[in-house]
C-alpha cells in the first residue's frame, strides 16, 4: 500500500468515511482533468488539505542527500500544490467530489471559513533531526502551512479521535505559531498536544506541557462511535451535508471539556 493509501485509511478509520476524500481529481473544463489535493477532511465550513510524500528506500542515503529530498519535495513541491489548490478552490464557485462513501458534494468555497493547510510526510531514518523538527511553513500567499513527520500526525489523529477536534486542533496550532514562532520549532509535536489539552492556549510553549499528553490513559472502547455512526447515512434521510450532524449535537465539544477537566486532575492542578 502506498503511502497516500496509508493515510487516506488512517483518515477514513478515525475520521469515517463521510468526511474524508481521498479522489480528488476534477475537470474545471470539458478538457482538463486536475487534482485538487491527495487528501481532504471536509468538516462543516472547515478543510484541511493534504499533501503528502513518501520517501522511497535509498541505500545510500546520507543527512546531506536527505536534506535536499526534504527541502525539494517538503519545503518546495508539497507547498506549492497546497497554493496551487488554494488558487483552484478560490477560482471555482463549487467544486465536485466524492467522499470514501462514493457520495458526491459539491464544494462551494463560499461556505467555508477555515481552511487548515498540511503537509505529512514519511522521510528516511538519515533525514536530520533539524529538518524534522520544523512544524510549519509560511507562505506569504497561502499563511501557515502544518508540517508533520507520518509518525508525528499518526500520533496526533490517535489522540485527537474526532474531526471537530482535529479541526480545533489546527487553529490552536497556527494561532501559538503566530503568537511564539521562534519557540515552537525544536519542541516535540508531543509538548504542543499537550499545551492543547491542558487548556493553556495563551502560555509560552514549553516541554512541560509533555505530562499532560502523557496522563491520558485512553480508554476508546468508551469513545468508540463508529458503529453509529457508519449507519448515520443509511438510517436518515437528509438534505444536509454529511458533517451537519457533528456540528448539531457538539460531541466533540462536550468530550474535549470532560477530557481536559480530567488532564488537569491528573496534573495536579
């Protein structure tokens, strides 16, 4: 399985199959057929877009020929297909795609307010911690993008569970970029989770925000609604899109508040 598949399964288990596109091709002309991302999660008025690269096997890969992969198809390539899909969505009044249920939408830029940019990547062992250790990107057309290492965002969608909150997620991130971007690169994806669920969105990042991701103890047999929510769409009848059904009934919203009162008592606060 490729790497894209891989991601676009990861997306579809713990995100379901409503929300997440992964055949993103469409004909803006009779004649012209483009892809608009290699992944999308399309939440209510929220997007994030998707690019990804894999790093194929190179026996003689050194830390200087890994730098150069990262800075050309990371820093350069992926980037630019994220403002290449930016300038699709912006020139098209609706855009029509299907999601990992084979129901089509139309995507109407007009409705959304939030658009979460992210590149995920899989590099190899000899890649430098320096490179690694890079959370974002900024774009002077397209703002903030999200970088992240695959097992980086493996671990993010492990923790964070459902859409809303992943959204959630990224206005966290981008706005403490924005408000300390010389202190978040260096720090572990892990010390920014944890900053996350603590709460304690306008503190300097630090380390010690670690122990908060580390008092979870998941439990999500408790959380699991999948098997609701796969027969969501066979059970109603709807003319909303599939996400409305998230946004009427606030489940992530009331489980983030349970969860982080439960953090800080770990904690000890």
């Amino acid at each position: 399985m490729s790497f894209e598949n891989k991601i676009a399964a990861l997306n579809e288990f713990y995100f379901f199959g409503e929300f997440t596109f992964s055949h993103t091709t469409f004909r803006p002309t009779p004649t012209q057929e483009v892809e608009l991302a290699d992944n999308i999660i399309w939440l209510g008025n929220n997007l994030i877009l998707y690019q990804l690269k894999g790093r194929e096997a190179v026996h003689s890969a050194t830390p200087e020929s890994e730098r150069d992969w990262f800075e050309s198809k990371v820093l350069k390539k992926a980037t630019r297909q994220i403002r290449d899909t930016l300038a699709y969505i912006q020139a098209h009044a609706e855009i029509k795609l299907k999601n990992h249920r084979e129901h089509e939408f139309c995507l109407r830029p007009a409705t959304i307010s939030h658009v979460h940019k992210l590149v995920v990547y899989l590099p190899h062992e000899r890649l430098p911690a320096v490179c690694q250790n890079l959370k974002f990107h900024r774009s002077k057309t397209a703002g903030i993008i999200h970088l992240f290492t695959a097992n980086d965002y493996k671990g993010l969608v492990q923790t964070l569970l459902t859409p809303a909150e992943f959204a959630d997620y990224f206005e966290f991130r981008e706005a403490l970029i924005d408000n300390w971007e010389q202190n978040i690169n260096g720090l572990p994806e892990q010390a920014i989770v944890g900053q996350y669920l603590s709460g304690k969105f306008d503190d300097q990042p630090s380390f010690e925000f670690v122990k908060y991701l580390e008092a979870i103890e998941h439990k999500a047999d408790e959380w699991d609604m999948s098997g609701i929510i796969s027969n969501f769409p066979e059970r109603t009848t709807s003319t909303n899109q599939p996400t409305d059904f998230i946004r009427r009934h606030c489940i992530s919203r009331l489980r983030r508040a349970l969860r982080r009162d439960e953090f800080r008592a770990v904690a000890g606060e």
